[in-house]
C-alpha cells in the first residue's frame, strides 16, 4: 500500500516537472500567451474573469509610474488638486508594532458581488460578463450612491468639465468613474497601462490574467503562493489580490 | 408666376439657407449622406449600448471614425466654429449636441499625440 503511495506521487512529480519543463520556454518566459484579442463582434464571455495579483514585495516605495501611466493613458488630470479623479493611487502601510512597512497601488478591485452595481438607481453601475465593473456613462446621473457603497473608496466623481477628452476613454463632468482596467486594452489582448508600467519600472508587481484560465500565469501564482484579497469579510470576492499583505 | 418660380429656383439650389459647413476628408460615409443627415443620431444609439455593456467592439458604427472622417483639416476637430462639421449644422438645426461632453471632438491621431 505505502508502495503504491511513494509510485503515484514519484509519477505526479516526474509528470508536474515535465509539464512545467513544457510549458516554460526560459525562466520567467512561458510558452502560452496569457491574453488574446476578442474578435470583432463577439461579446465579452462569462468563461473569462480578468483579474490582478499584487506582489506588495515587488513594489517600489515611493514608486509611482503605475499611477503615471494610469493618468496618461485615461487622459486623467494630472494636476493635483484636491477633487481631481483618482483612479489608481499609491498607498503606503507600516505595521506599528513591527514597523514592517509595505506599499502598495489601490484601484477598483473588480468585486464579483459588487456594492455599487448593488446600489445604483440607474444601472448605469455594471458587471461586464468578464468580470470588468464599469460605469455607463450614457445613464449615470452623478448620485454618487456607488461612490458611497465601495468599501475601497475606489470611485471619483469629475466635478470639473473635462476639456482634452482622450479618443478611447470618453469622461464628462457629472458622472462618476473608476478603474476600467483598461477595458479597451484588454479587449485588444493587451495588457492594462499599470501593469506595463510596473513592469517598465522593473518592478513586475502587477500581474494581470485571467483567473478562470487554469493555465495562465496568474492562475498558477494564485495557486502556487498565499495571496488575500482587501476585507475578504465582506464577501465581495474582488477579482484583485495581494501577495504579503 | 413661372417667373417667381423661377426666381425662387436658385435661392434652393444653391441652398443659401444651409450652413455651409467644412466636410472634413469627406469621401465616401457609411451611408447615403441624406439618410445620414436625418438619421446618424439614432445609428450609434442601439450600438453604443452592446459595446459599452456586453464588449461587442468592431460595430460597422462608430463616433470616433465620425469625427475622423469629418473634423476640420484645419484644426482636426468637428467643433468650434459654425463652418465646423458637427457644430454648424447644430447650431443652424437649433440642436443641443451632448456626444462631446464626455467624447473626444479631435481626430484620433491628433488626440494621441498631444497627451
């Protein structure tokens, strides 16, 4: 019997190392692509969750070309000012008692039971099929009860008219707005701007995929390391989760 | 009487009452211009809906390629002046045109570079 045991699991790791061997071209390059452009015409599927893994050990402190790059590719105002939209923001943590201090980006954590889809009067709050929370624009009537119900504080709201429109990212003053995860970069079959940029910067903190994929890259981490997701108490089941918290 | 209608004639056909507007590239548009005239608003309306909601992108459709055909080659926009496409046949139509508060009035290329 204990034959059999040590045969079966000598046969899963010769099979395991193989299979990682198969997959893995170098280290740190892998064989599949990890997202591919939807054709023209086809709808955003419910096989697909996009989501994110956050290596807090991987960020840089006081590094912020994710934010950079967020606010550059949305045609966010960069000028600070205190109700300018922020849609990634940089956020800095020390453990008092240790002072262990981590950094980390925060942005829409993509919640499979969204609050803010939960409240709003209009739906212009929404869930796309793969998993993306967006606001509809078309219908928001800037009531900010989304802004409200996000546990993350995750949403703005333009109070100023906007005048440099960016060509893919349509904004207006009066309705709310969050990360998109860069939905119309996603539907090309790349990559969201903060996670190029992460890793631009060298720091490759940000790893974006799909969750449901057993074969991507963020699956197999997710599966391989122990992440948490931000007051998993809530039961909101954000599709964005962290590494060292 | 033929000569009041004949009078009446070219005040028509040389349409001094239309805005005289700047068409942009111009060429051929995704369809007949006059069923785009009185039609275009209600053309992107049902699609903005699927692209926005479900994904759906690639539509035959599109205010971006709008504004890419018909912005100014002056200044690459389709507002600003009442020659401009979008703004002087709304402001002769007495229309409010909402489409630009929130999207970009710039041709595509030009909107990009100046981020």
């Amino acid at each position: 019997m204990s034959d059999k045991v040590n045969f079966d699991r000598r046969q899963f790791l010769s099979k395991t190392s193989a299979a990682i061997a198969g997959i893995a071209i170098a280290p740190g390059m892998l064989l599949f692509d990890f997202a591919h452009a939807r054709p023209a015409g086809e709808a955003a599927s419910s096989a697909i969750r996009w989501g994110m893994l956050i290596d807090t050990n991987q960020c840089g402190n006081g590094c912020d070309e994710c934010v950079t790059a967020c606010n550059k590719e949305n045609g966010l105002p960069t000028a600070k000012s205190p109700t300018d939209a922020q849609w990634i923001r940089k956020v800095e943590l020390k453990q008092v008692s240790t002072g262990r201090q981590i950094s980390l980006p925060m942005m829409c954590q993509h919640c499979a039971n969204p609050p803010c889809v939960d409240v709003c009067p209009t739906n212009a709050s929404f869930k796309r099929a793969d998993g993306i929370v967006l606001v509809d624009k078309h219908r928001c009537i800037g009531c900010r009860y989304c802004m409200m119900a996000c546990p993350y504080k995750a949403r703005s709201f333009v109070h100023e008219p906007v005048l440099d429109h960016d060509s893919d990212m349509p904004r207006g003053k009066g309705t709310v707005e969050s990360c998109t995860l860069c939905v119309n970069r996603v539907d090309r079959g790349e990559q969201p701007a903060c996670v190029e940029a992460c890793a631009k910067a060298g720091h490759r903190a940000i790893l974006f995929g799909d969750l449901n994929d057993p074969n991507s890259e963020i699956h197999l981490r997710i599966r391989s390391v122990a992440s948490s997701q931000l007051r998993a108490d809530l039961g909101l089941n954000p599709g964005i989760s962290f590494v060292g918290l | 009487m033929l000569i009041l209608l004949l009078a009446a004639a070219p005040v028509w056909a040389g349409s001094s009452i239309a805005p005289k507007l700047d068409i942009g590239k111009g060429g051929q548009c995704v369809d007949d211009p006059k069923f785009m005239r009185k039609n275009h608003m209600q053309m992107i309306l049902h699609q903005r809906d699927e692209t926005m909601r479900q994904g759906i992108r690639g539509g035959k459709f599109s205010l971006a390629a709008c504004v890419d055909c018909h912005a100014s080659k002056k200044d690459n926009n389709v507002l600003g002046s009442n020659e401009h496409f979008c703004q002087g046949c709304h402001e002769f139509a007495a229309v409010k045109i909402d489409c630009f508060e929130c999207h970009s009035s710039k041709r595509k290329i030009i909107a990009e570079t100046s981020k």
